[in-house]
C-alpha cells in the first residue's frame, strides 16, 4: 500500500539531489572565482560547455551513488548519523568521479573548486535529507491516522447496519 508513496519520495529525493548538486556546482564555482583576488596559484576560469560538461556528469554521479547505494530508500527509517554518513560517502565518491574525469580529459580544475563543491554539496544533500525526514515522517503520520479514521469509520457503520438488521428466521 505504501509502495507508491515510497516510490515518490524516492523520485523526490533524486530529483532534489540534481537541484541541489546543480546549486553546489554553482556555489562553488562563483567562490572560486571571486577568490581570484587572493593570491592563489592560478586564476580559475571554466568555459560554458566544460562548466555544463562537470555540471551534467556531477549530476549523473550524484544521483547514480544515491541510487546504487540506495540512499532515498533508507531516508525515512534512518537516523541523522546514517544519513549524514551516507551523505558523506555520496560526496565523496562523486568528487572521486569528478577528478577520474579531470583526468581523463585532461582538464585543469581547482583543488579548492573541487574541495568546496563536495563541502556545499555534502552540506546542502545532508540539510534536505535531514529536513526530509521530517517531512516524510509527517506525510506517513498523516497517512496513517487517516487510514486509521477510515478503518474505524468503516467498521461502525458495518457493526451499526449489523446492530439494524433482523435475524431471519431458520
């Protein structure tokens, strides 16, 4: 019966887990390039195909990591530690992922670039899912008494048309 609403948070998950690496990427990238004032190794500057080339394949590892390990299955059973654990691991993976394809087409990112974008995503995923489960705890809450009101509604008016019925005779 809660199958279908355990799938739709799990697609609301994914779907905040893209908004919210978009955002991190974005973050990131727009500290990075107002630090260019201070006296770092190299002025930091991507352009547009490669910013929406990390983009997309953050994105894909993002929600690729919280699928496989899935991490949108256990959000609603979980405590804070297990979630910001798996958080964690997610953003940790996805910045392994993201230096993997640095190198492998050969692009030259910023450590720091990289280390904020896993910090604000780490961040900003552990905020949603920590506020998530609230949210979800509450819908299932609400669900349940209703089911709960519903079923108790319904076995009143079976024992009251029970109570007004005639016995027939044998």
């Amino acid at each position: 019966m809660f199958r279908g609403h355990h799938r739709k948070v799990r697609l609301l998950f994914g779907l905040s887990d893209v908004v919210l690496t978009a955002l991190a990427f974005l973050i990131a990238y727009r500290v990075r390039v107002a630090l260019d004032h201070v006296p770092l190794e190299h002025d930091f500057y991507l352009t547009a195909p490669v910013q929406v080339l990390l983009l997309g394949w953050s994105i894909v590892v993002w929600v690729s990591v919280g699928m496989w390990w899935q991490i949108y299955d256990r959000i609603d059973a979980s405590h804070a530690r297990i979630i910001m654990r798996d958080t964690f691991r997610q953003c940790l993976l996805g910045t392994v992922a993201i230096v993997l394809f640095e190198f492998a087409l050969r692009l030259d990112l910023s450590r720091s670039f990289l280390a904020m974008f896993a910090v604000f995503s780490w961040a900003l995923l552990c905020l949603l899912m920590l506020l998530g489960i609230s949210v979800v705890d509450n819908y299932l809450e609400t669900t349940r008494y209703t089911l709960l009101v519903w079923l108790i509604v319904a076995l009143w008016q079976v024992h009251r048309q029970a109570r007004t019925m005639k016995p027939k005779p044998v």
